[in-house]
C-alpha cells in the first residue's frame, strides 16, 4: 500500500481546519458585476440575451470563407469538423449525421454557440454582427430561410427550425 505524500495531507488539513473555522482563509476576492456581465453571454431558445446589431447572409457568407470554410468546408458541407448544412432526415437512422438542418431545435442556438465557442482557435472574437450575418448564411445553406432575410434579436427567434418540435422533454416523476 502506498503512503499518501506529505504535501497532500498538510492540504486535506488545511482544507478541513478551514472549513471548520468560522473565518475564510482570504482566497480570491470579490468579482464585480461588470466582470460578471463580461461572461454572462448565453442566449434562451426564446432569444432572451441576444444582443443588440444584424446580419444578412450576404454578409455571412464573406465571413464564413474567410473564417469557417477551412474547417467546415465549402457551404457548410464539412471538412476536418462537422458538417454544417444538408443532412438526411433523421428518421433515417441513429447514425445519420446531424447538421443545423437536421437536428437543432432553436436558431437561436446557432448564435450563441458561434459566440462562444467559434472560429475553435480564436473563440469570442467574432463581433455581434458577424455572428447574425454567419447565423443568416447557415440558415440559408440549410434551406430555412430566404437570402434577403436580416437576422437580429427580433427576427433570429422567430426562425422556425425543421426539427423543433424533434425532442421530447420528460420530467421525472414527483413523489410528495
């Protein structure tokens, strides 16, 4: 049997002394609405969070070769990452691949995502209103909406998504 190391026993102490002890050990320190406000950035299926500014996919499409093709290829048709766009229908099989056609219930996801996580080797750098305009052209390769539409928080929501109502919510049943 092998002896726990010192280092990590004086640290299990500390932590129990601690915790313990009715004063805090000064760890941290207070964060501030504005930095909290900086990393409060998800978007609600019903647009809740969405920022202010607009797209069209016009505009999208210039972005999304210079920022998304090399990833996600040509027209979202997928590259060394996933498939954006097309899809079979998903009642084709567990294995059919899942595109924002296919399987996304919310447009609205669309944005946040690309916010947060996206292009995957600079996230967060794209400004609002390219995220509208590379929203507006992913919708458009997926057939849901038409060129001229302009995406903002007002429009961006009322996107219906083909697969919307493809998910079932279940609640886990209550004992009193």
């Amino acid at each position: 049997m092998r002896r726990a190391q010192p280092i990590f026993v004086l640290v299990a102490v500390f932590f129990v002394w601690t915790g313990s002890n009715a004063q805090s050990p000064n760890l941290g320190m207070p964060i501030e609405e504005q930095d909290i406000a900086a990393w409060d950035i998800d978007i609600l299926p019903d647009g809740t969070g969405l920022p202010s500014g607009q797209g069209t996919a016009e505009q999208g499409e210039i972005i999304y070769a210079q920022k998304c093709a090399v990833c996600h290829g040509v027209n979202g048709e997928g590259g060394i990452s996933p498939a954006l766009a097309g899809g079979e229908p998903l009642s084709n099989g567990i294995d059919t691949g899942k595109t924002i056609g296919n399987f996304w219930p919310y447009a609205t996801t669309i944005f946040d995502y690309t916010r947060r996580a996206m292009p995957w080797f600079a996230p967060r750098t794209l400004t609002d209103d390219e995220v509208y305009a590379l929203t507006a052209y992913l919708l458009v390769l997926n057939n849901i909406i038409d060129n001229e539409h302009v995406m903002n928080a007002g429009t961006l929501p009322a996107v219906q998504m083909p697969n919307r109502d493809g998910f079932i919510v279940r609640f886990p049943e209550r004992t009193p």
